[in-house]
C-alpha cells in the first residue's frame, strides 16, 4: 500500500516527499492565477479585473460545499486506510465523488438564478455587471468538474500519489496559460474567455486524475454503496470549517468590495483584486504545504502515533513559518513591480492604490501562516468544533471587527491594514486551541 509511507518513512523525508509534490502543484497553480490576472488587467483593462473579482464570492460560495465534502471525507479515508480498513475507505470515497458531482450540479443551478440579484445587491455599474455575468457564465456550466478536480488532488494525496497530483496541477495550470495566451492575447477576445479556459482546463483535469480510481490502481476504489448516515454526518462535520471558511471569505470580500467602491470607487477595487492575484501564490503555497500534511497527520491520528504526529506538525509549522517571512519581505521590496505588470498604460491611480495595498495586506502573512497550519491539524485530529470556531473567527468575526474599526480610522488604508490585525487575532486563537487538543490526546509523554 502506498499509505504506509506515512507510517514507515522517517519524518523529514516524509515531510518533503509530501510538501515538495503539494508545492509545486501550488506554484503551478499560482502561476496560472498571477498570469491570469496580467492578461485580464493588461489586456482588457482595470474594469474587467475588478468585474471577475466581483463574481469571486459567488464562486466561493458555489465551490463550498464540494471543498465541505472534500476536505471531510479525506480525514476519514487516511484515518480507515490508517486502520487498514480499505473498504470501507473505498465505500467513503466513491459516496463523496458521487456526493460532489450532485451538489456541483445544484449549486451551479443557483449561481445561475442568483447572479443578477447578486450584482445589484454588490451596487455594481451597468457595465460591469453585464461584464462579470458574462465571466461567470462557464463556471457555472462545468461546475461539478471543476468541484471534482479539487477534490480529486486530496482524493491522490491520500493514496500516496502526490507526484501525480504535482503533475496533474502542472499539466492543468499549463494547459490554462496556453488557452489563456491564444484567447486573450491573440484572439483578443473578450472576458468571457477567462474563465472558459480556466474551465475546460479543469474540467480535462478531473477526467484525467480520476483514471487512476477507475483503473483500480490506486489504494481506493469506486465501489457501489452509500455510507451511513451518522458517518456522513461525520464526514461533513469534519469539513465545515472548510465550507465556513470559503462561504465566509466570499461573505467578507463582498462586504470590502462595496467599502471599496464607496470609499475609492472602481480602481479600489480593481486594485485589490490584483493584489489578492499576487497574493495568492502566498496563500496556494502555505495551503498546498500544510494540505500535503493533512493525510500524514490523519493517518498517524488513526493507528494512534501521537508522538509522530507531533514531530510532523512542528516540521510544518516551523516551515511556515519561514516561507511566511520570506513572502512578506518579497512583498514589500518588489510589490510595485508586481502591480506594474497588471496596469495599461497610464493607469496612474490604479498603480497608485494597488501599491499602497500590497504593502499594507503583506503584513497580515507575517501571522496568518499560524492559523493556516494549526486549522489544518486540527481539522486532521477530527477536531471539527475547534477547528470551525477557529474558522469563523478567522473568515468573519475577526475580519469584520478589525475591518469596522480601522476603516473608521484610516479610512481606505485601514481596510487593508485590517487584513494583518485579523491575522494575528486568529493565529493566537489557533495557538490556544492547538494545545489544548495536544494536552488532551495526552501526546506530550509519548513524544
């Protein structure tokens, strides 16, 4: 069985034979969302990227569910394989497929009857409605795909196959850019083609990683079957704070979207959503490493190796860290750079407001790296309540609070700086949490 290597291995092999994998198919996947960006912003002007920004909370809330299943069935398939229970780790996964690819469907359904009133909700213009109905369209038709490719990347993991899923995401990511150059450097077509692009490239992704379960040559099989209810109550338990933290993330840029717009109209916002581009290169990269760990922690959890989980866990935080660091200081000394390359020419303001954000939001990576790793473990500790208060707390309250109050002082500086003070809230409420779980499992001793 390939799982075992999470048992057998020694940690710091582990650690890179599972994080370097889970890196570089986030690298690739930044890659994609940072050029992305560029071509949208250069080619088709600021008006475009603020209206594909606009139509993000809606997409996160259209994911959510399949992110919910995903990341709840995982622990519970490396907690049985961890038990060498394979079929019923088998029977968990093929119910979650078949469970994401229904719920793609039915929210792909609502984002189409919710667009409009979401829009005129936003106080969006004529223009970039019409704009960001267009970009959203192609989401909303290949849905269950793009759904089952997340989940497909965690489903590989878990069997051990993190080289595959590295060469899935490059392969996906690539294959995006090409698209992207043709269509919208080219072609000179319109925004539209953003997300068609981005879709048919998924959705051949999550054909393509799916093989390996149907060919029956993998740890998990697709079997016929549902899991019990009180399990799937389980699963989906385990998975809310992911849900929480994707529907509240969307809640929350909807809520600074309309600050922005009130407070520095159309560029503020376009402004923020190339830093949130630049950004997410940080953010895929501390998710990808601490994911990667995910199935190690949860198998470990499972066959009762406290002690090595614990050693995982100060690898990954350790490691976090460091990258967390790197990335702000990257952030402060070239974040003008990086913003030029999202401008036309002569975007003056645009240029202007998206350095003064990039500065102020790369503070917050100096301690959201914390909460991101102390989630993950105790999410793979099948801790689910600590782990959605702790969710809640980072996506909404701590946000919303922090966001009230600079704004009122600062102003349009403040609703960026909120972003760092949010950060650090939640890294000290992650921290407590952490150890309480660990004092719990009485894992110290065993260490």
């Amino acid at each position: 069985m390939r799982s075992e290597i999470f048992e057998t291995m020694s940690v710091p092999r582990l650690f890179w034979a599972c994080v370097l994998p889970g890196s570089v198919s986030m690298a690739a996947g930044a890659l994609y969302v940072v050029v992305d960006g560029m071509f949208v912003g250069h080619y088709m002007g600021s008006e475009s990227l603020a209206a594909a920004n606009m139509m993000w909370p809606l997409l996160g809330v259209v994911f959510a569910l399949a992110s919910m299943i995903g990341a709840g069935s995982s622990v519970q398939i490396a907690k049985y394989l961890g038990m060498h229970e394979r079929h019923q780790a088998s029977r968990t996964f093929s119910s979650s497929v078949a469970l994401t690819l229904c719920l793609g469907v039915l929210m792909c359904v609502a984002g189409f009857l919710l667009t409009d009133p979401f829009l005129k909700l936003l106080g969006a213009s004529e223009h970039t409605a019409a704009l960001s109905s267009v970009y959203i369209r192609s989401y909303l038709l290949s849905g269950p795909l793009v759904c089952l490719y997340y989940a497909v990347n965690s489903y590989l993991r878990v069997c051990g196959l993190q080289k595959l899923s590295m060469w899935l995401n490059v392969f996906t990511s690539l294959l995006n850019l090409v698209l992207d150059y043709v269509f919208i450097v080219i072609l000179r077509e319109g925004i539209w083609c953003a997300s068609f692009t981005t879709c048919v490239s998924l959705s051949l992704g999550a054909v393509i990683g799916m093989a390996p379960f149907v060919a029956g040559k993998t740890d998990l099989r697709l079997i016929k079957g549902f899991i019990p209810f009180s399990q799937l109550k389980r699963m989906l338990a385990n998975g809310v704070p992911e849900f929480l933290e994707e529907v509240s993330v969307s809640f929350l840029m909807l809520i600074v979207n309309a600050a922005l717009l009130r407070l520095g109209g159309t560029a503020a916002v376009a402004a923020n959503a190339a830093v949130l581009y630049i950004g997410s290169v940080v953010m895929m990269m501390l998710d990808g490493m601490t994911n990667a760990m995910q199935p190690a922690l949860s198998y470990c959890y499972g066959v009762r190796l406290y002690g090595r989980v614990g050693q995982i866990a100060k690898w990954l935080l350790h490691s976090s860290a460091v990258f967390a660091v790197c990335a702000c200081a990257v952030m402060e000394l070239w974040g003008p750079f990086f913003i030029s390359l999202y401008a036309q020419a002569g975007d003056d303001e645009f240029v202007r407001l998206g350095v003064l954000c990039i500065r102020l939001f790369s503070l917050s990576y100096l301690f959201i790296w914390a909460e991101i790793t102390l989630r993950v473990f105790l999410t793979a500790l099948e801790s689910p309540g600590r782990a959605f208060v702790l969710s809640m707390c980072r996506s909404i309250v701590f946000p919303l609070g922090s966001l009230a109050l600079c704004a009122s002082v600062w102003g349009l500086e403040g609703i960026w700086g909120s972003a760092a003070v949010a950060a650090l809230l939640s890294a000290l409420l992650g921290a407590r949490f952490a150890r309480a779980l660990w004092r719990s499992l009485n894992a110290p001793s065993r260490v």
